[in-house]
C-alpha cells in the first residue's frame, strides 16, 4: 500500500514538473511574441514571471533582449525580479546595453535595478554599454549614478573602453562624473597610453587636460610618448611632446621612442624626435644604437637622418658589430651604401 502511494506521489511529482516546464518554454514565446495583454494574463493565471530557463534567463531578460518595453511593463508590474542574474551573472539593465531603446534602461533604473552588479569577468552595465559603444546608455547610467571606475578582470576602466572606441562623448561624460584619468589597468595602461593605439589627437588633449599624465609608463616601462612614436602618430607625438614628454625615458629595455622609432622605420617621427632633444647614442639592451636598429631595419631615410644627426657610425655593439655590418649582414644594400658614402668602416 504505501509503495503504490509513494508510487502515484512520484508520477505526479513528474507530471507536473513536465508541465511546468512546458508552461514555462510557452511563456517564454509570450514574452517573445505575445501581446502585453495575452503576457499579462498569463501571469495573473498559470505563469510565473520570475521562473528562468536553463541558463538562468529569466522572462524580464529575454522582453529585454528582444526590445520589448510594453512586455518589460508588464513584467515589472508584475514584480519581476529587475536584479536576478543569468548564469553568467548578467542580469537585464547589462543586457539592456546591448540593443534596447533607452526607455527600458529607463524603466529597469526606475525600478531599482542595481547599477553596479558585477557578473562574469567583473563585467558592470556601464562597462558592458562603453564596450557597445552605447553612448547614450553610458550617459544614462552615468547621469543614474553607475561607478565610473568600475574595472572587468584585466583592470579596464569604463574610460579605457571609450578611449579605445574614440567616443569622445562618453569620455567627456565619464570625466565630468569624476573617472580617474590616471588610473592604470592590469598591464600599466593609463587611458592616454589606450589613445595611442588609433592615435586621436583630440581624445589625448582631453585627457591632459584632465591631468593626466605623459610620462606615467606601462609594466614594460612603455610611456605614451613611445607608444607614439613606435606607431607613427605624428601629431600626437608632437603634442605629448609638448605637454612634457620625456623624450629620453627608456623601457626596462633601455629602449628609447628614438630606438622603438628607428625599429619602425619612420623618418618624419625620428626627425621631430630628434628636434626635441632625443640622445643619438642611447643604447637598449642589445648594446645596439638607433643608427644599429635602423641599419638592421633597412629604413634608409632613417640612417640618413641620423648620419645628418650626427650619429656615431663606427661604434660597436657588445659583439663587436657597426651599423655597417647590420645593414650588410641584413642585406639592406641602400642602408649601407649611404653609411659607406658618410666614412662608416
């Protein structure tokens, strides 16, 4: 007797669980597809609108995800739970960020959605909106009080991220709410060191004047200057060099942006370099001057520029090595005649 009762208990334990399951996937498709109205009644007779899926995606997520403001009422009225979070921590303000109309992010902050929930990586909704490139999210959230300084798992600051898209909207806002310029992420970056990679002169003079920091250099002793330099942004190398630049600060190399220059191969940046007052014998590591690094490069307008410099031709490297002897070892023919034509031995 009690086995046959214990028998029917668990067929209907299952039977219901079915049910629910399949309750569940159909008010999943009424969030997706259904009228407010059909949602609405469904909640108020068999549904519950703060059951997730199997990734932990809850109904106020997807009506989220898919830009359904008038299902996001009705689930809010509903007291859907604005702060749950999916299985890799987001909850629906993150996924707001991606493509929904700002009136959602408008209605979930009104509804008490927690700015600063961290989800997988220390993700945040600003950090998850900034990397969207979401400028009018970003605002929002900043305006709503998000924190500016929040960091994912390799320490990238909201204003990192806006630096690296070039919305210098975002930027200006982030600043004005009080992100710290001279914050550094897990490598040593600023976020002028992050403007030198697409090399936006406006974005960099923003930050200055924000104070932040020319000389502040990265974990490999790379400074914005150098960074640069290496990648051939001309006007914004001239400007850090105006705004105190050091022009002979070295890598735990002992590169210089006069080296890293000459390894890239780019005359115009090594002249203005020059200009500034970069030493001409420096040495990296290596024992190798910039005339030895442009030499071994092949960049003959560099060698030119530096033999006209003034740069030593006939020192030696640790193994006993010229600039001539790199540019002929590397087989760069233009490079060593010129050194040839200028008395190199």
């Amino acid at each position: 007797m009690k086995f046959r009762v214990f028998f029917c208990l668990l067929l209907l334990h299952l039977m219901l669980g079915v049910g629910l399951t399949y309750a569940s996937s159909d008010f999943f498709e009424l969030c997706a597809d259904g009228s407010p109205e059909e949602v609405a009644t469904a909640i108020a007779g068999w549904a519950d609108a703060n059951e997730p899926d199997e990734n932990g995606m809850t109904p106020l997520m997807l009506a989220v995800s898919m830009n359904r403001p008038e299902i996001v009422d009705v689930l809010l009225q509903a007291s859907a739970d604005v702060n749950a979070q999916d299985g890799d921590g987001w909850t629906a303000l993150m996924w707001s960020t991606i493509k929904s109309d700002t009136s959602i992010v408008e209605k979930l902050i009104a509804a008490s959605a927690d700015l600063d929930i961290q989800a997988s990586r220390y993700m945040t909704a600003l950090l998850s909106s900034v990397l969207e490139n979401r400028e009018d999210v970003s605002k929002l959230l900043i305006e709503s009080g998000a924190y500016v300084d929040a960091r994912n798992e390799e320490g990238v600051t909201p204003l990192m991220l806006a630096v690296s898209q070039k919305n210098i909207g975002t930027v200006d806002a982030l600043l004005a709410a009080g992100a710290s310029v001279n914050a550094e992420d897990g490598a040593g970056w600023t976020a002028l060191l992050w403007s030198t990679v697409s090399g936006d002169l406006r974005i960099a003079e923003t930050l200055v004047a924000a104070s932040g920091d020319v000389n502040v250099p990265d974990q490999e002793g790379i400074t914005p200057l150098m960074s640069a330099a290496y990648r051939g942004h001309a006007d914004l190398l001239s400007f850090l060099i105006r705004s105190g630049g050091d022009v002979n600060a070295a890598t735990i190399d002992d590169a210089t942006a006069l080296s890293l220059a000459c390894e890239s191969g780019d005359a115009e940046i090594v002249e203005t370099l020059i200009a500034a007052g970069a030493e001409l014998e420096v040495r990296d590591k290596d024992g190798l001057t910039p005339l030895m690094a442009a030499a071994r490069k092949g960049a003959a307008h560099v060698v030119d520029v530096l033999i006209k410099a003034g740069a030593n031709l006939n020192v030696k490297d640790g193994d006993g090595w010229t600039a001539l002897r790199y540019a002929t070892e590397f087989q760069n023919e233009e490079a060593a005649q010129l050194l040839i034509q200028n008395g190199a031995k």
